[in-house]
C-alpha cells in the first residue's frame, strides 16, 4: 500500500505486553477507523486504509483482556467488556468496525479447543424441551416487567419496529409493524388468529382494534400477568385470550397464525414440530406471519458448531436458521412461502433506540438491583445485535406462508 492506501498507526511507546499485544491485533485493521486510549489514557489511532466505520475504545486492563480473548475467542471479548476490562462511548459502532474487518481479527478470535466443547456441551444442556423452553424463556423474560418497561415504548414490543420514515417515535413504529403484519396475512374483522410468543400483548391489541380475535401462548409468567392486564383494561377481553401454554400443547384450528420473533428461541432439533404446528393450526387457506431473525448463509454451518455470546449469556437454546435452511423447514411443513421481505436495517435503528433507552434508565434499573456486570452484559447485547443487523450478518424476515 502506498499514498492514500497505506494504514495510519499511531500508537504510543513504549508499551507493556499486554498492550502490545492487543494493538497489534488491533493494527490489522483495513477499514474504518479506531480511536482509542491505553488506562492512563494515552490516546492511539489506527486508520485503516479503505473507509468504513468509525470506532472507539478505551482499554483498563489489558492484561486480563488478552487472557480471555486468548482462551475464549470472541466470547471472551464480550466478557472482558462485562467484566469492565474495556468500555467504550459507542460501543454498538465499535462493534460495528470490528465485524466489519472480521478477516483481520477472525484467527485472534478463535477460542481455545476446551472452552468451545465446554460451549457446545453448555448450549446442548438447554435444549428446548417443554421444561426446557420454561427454564429458558424465564431466564430472560421473567427478569420483571419492571427492568423491561424502563427501556421499552409504551406499547411494551420487544422486537423489531418497521418505520415509515427515521423521525418516526418508536411506539408508532411498532404499531405499523403489527398493521403492516395484518395487512399481509389479510386478516378481517371476525377472524381467529392464534398468536405464538404473544409477548406483552402489543400485536393482540392491535388486532383486536380491528375487531379480530386472537389466542396468544407464552411460556412467560411475567408477561402473561402484564398482557392479561393491559387487555382488560382497554376493554378487549372478550376477543383476547392469552394462555401460558407451549406451542405443543395447543390443539384446534384458526384462521391465521402469527409468530413475531419467537422462532429464535425454538431450537433446531424442534423447528420441524414447530412449523408442523404452523401448518395444522390454521385452515386451508389460511396464512401465517412471521417475523425471524436468520444468520448470513456462509456463516450458518460454523454458527451451529460453535455457540455464540448471545446463546451462552442471553437467549439459552436460542439459535437462529439461515435463510435458505428457514425456507425449507416451511416447505417441508406444506407451507408455502408466498412472500420474504428483509427488515434488518429496521432493528439497527430499533437497537439504537433501545441502548438509548437504556442508557437514560440506569439509575431506575440499578435501583432494581442489576448489577453492573449484567448492565455492562446487557447493552453489549444491544450493541452485538446492532453490528450483526447493520452489516447483515443477520437479519430479521417477514415471511408469509399459506397452506395450500
């Protein structure tokens, strides 16, 4: 590289080892830029030679940064960030830059042989059996209604708004997700849905504005005793029943079906009872709408080997289909998938709104008692799915099905 294509490294010196160490990995950089500060803060620049992104990091004890980073890869990365090893003012862009320039920093985050069979062996112990689901979806929802009403909009929706232009409030946002979602499916005054993962509510009320009925199932006390409340208290009782209950449990026939972002939590060994579920559950005919996060397709078969910080510390037996793998779970169900629309960049702008959130509830969610290991964990998360949907690593689709 020579002139404008040659990397600009501005680093101080001298430098202990651990440091050393770090920014040489970090000098591998090819796009973007990372601005940073050693712990007596020392400023360093690293200005890869293509654009990209602009990042920045403040190290506190490299020391221990590089020893997780040596033995547990990328997962220790995010644990050094919860352990207060590292912090950063922006954190999602950071996050971004460096998934950006994942071919330069791919080998140092390869974890040790043991800490990955110790992965798989911890991820394949939270299978998502009926007892499992429970155990699973308590640990993240069951955290209290409290924690999640700080951060989310009023309409308590905890997955990806659609919106119509970028002022748009967030709680209009959500709302035109459900509308957009009802649209689709063609659902009509009258009409049954039966809603999987009905979360707080938000959708069910949606559609019983529109005179519909809906049957929503979730495996989380918390939410039920929130959306049992909210719709009696807007008064749709009487075309809304939530039930806690497992998908598998469920027997009858509707109308139409809708599952927003509950597929994740599923479980590969269980996707084809669950969209068997889909099919038999509605009328010939019928529709389904679903929203589901997938995983880039070259990224899917390493992804399912090797679990990820999202399924070790936030979503236990959580796992994600690739798109082409997503559409043959459908079809081999009988569902046809009449239509696929991408919304990722729709949770970029989601997440960022929720860290924002998040950040101007600290005081109240402290006073809940989380610690600051799980608030250091938690708006890592928001930041980690941030960078994966702005630079597609993933996405979140919208799928219409239909049973012939």
């Amino acid at each position: 590289m020579t002139g404008s294509q040659q990397a600009v490294i501005q680093l101080p010196s001298p430098l202990p080892v651990a440091a050393r160490i770090l920014l040489g990995w970090f000098s591998r950089l090819r796009r973007g830029r990372m601005e940073g500060q050693m712990p007596d803060g020392e400023p360093f620049l690293i200005q890869g030679a293509e654009p990209g992104p602009t990042g920045s990091i403040r190290l506190h004890r490299p020391t221990r940064m590089v020893a997780r980073i040596a033995t547990r890869g990328s997962v220790g990365f995010a644990e050094s960030y919860m352990a207060g090893d590292w912090s950063s003012a922006d954190t999602a862009h950071l996050l971004e830059l460096m998934l950006r320039n994942e071919d330069a920093f791919s080998r140092n985050m390869e974890p040790h042989w043991l800490h990955r069979l110790r992965l798989a062996l911890r991820h394949r112990g939270r299978s998502n059996t009926r007892r499992g689901s429970r155990r699973n979806i308590a640990a993240h929802y069951d955290l209290g209604n409290e924690f999640y009403r700080h951060w989310l909009d009023e309409t308590m929706t905890y997955s990806a708004a659609i919106f119509e232009h970028p002022d748009q409030p967030l709680a209009e946002a959500q709302r035109h997700k459900y509308q957009q979602l009802l649209d689709a499916i063609g659902a009509r005054p009258g009409e049954h849905i039966l809603e999987i993962g009905c979360g707080w509510g938000g959708f069910a009320m949606e559609a019983a504005r529109r005179g519909i009925r809906v049957t929503g199932l979730t495996l989380s006390t918390e939410q039920l005793a929130w959306a049992r409340s909210r719709i009696a208290e807007a008064g749709f009782s009487d075309l809304v029943e939530l039930r806690l209950q497992d998908y598998r449990d469920t027997a009858g026939q509707f109308d139409h079906a809708v599952s927003i972002e509950m597929l994740e939590a599923v479980g590969e060994d269980y996707w084809p009872a669950y969209f068997r579920m889909l099919h038999d559950r509605i009328r010939p005919g019928g529709r389904v709408g679903l929203h589901g996060i997938t995983i880039d397709e070259p990224r899917y078969e390493d992804y399912r080997r090797r679990p990820d910080f999202i399924q070790r510390y936030i979503f236990p037996g959580g796992m994600l289909p690739s798109p082409t793998r997503l559409e043959q779970e459908c079809r081999a169900a009988d569902l046809a998938v009449a239509d696929s629309t991408g919304l990722g960049q729709h949770y970029a702008a989601t997440l960022l709104q929720w860290d924002s959130r998040f950040v101007r509830a600290l005081p109240e969610i402290r006073a809940l008692g989380f610690d600051e290991r799980f608030i250091n964990m938690w708006r890592y998360y928001l930041a980690y799915c941030y960078a994966g949907f702005r630079t597609g690593t993933i996405d979140v689709k919208r799928l219409v099905l239909t049973r012939p």
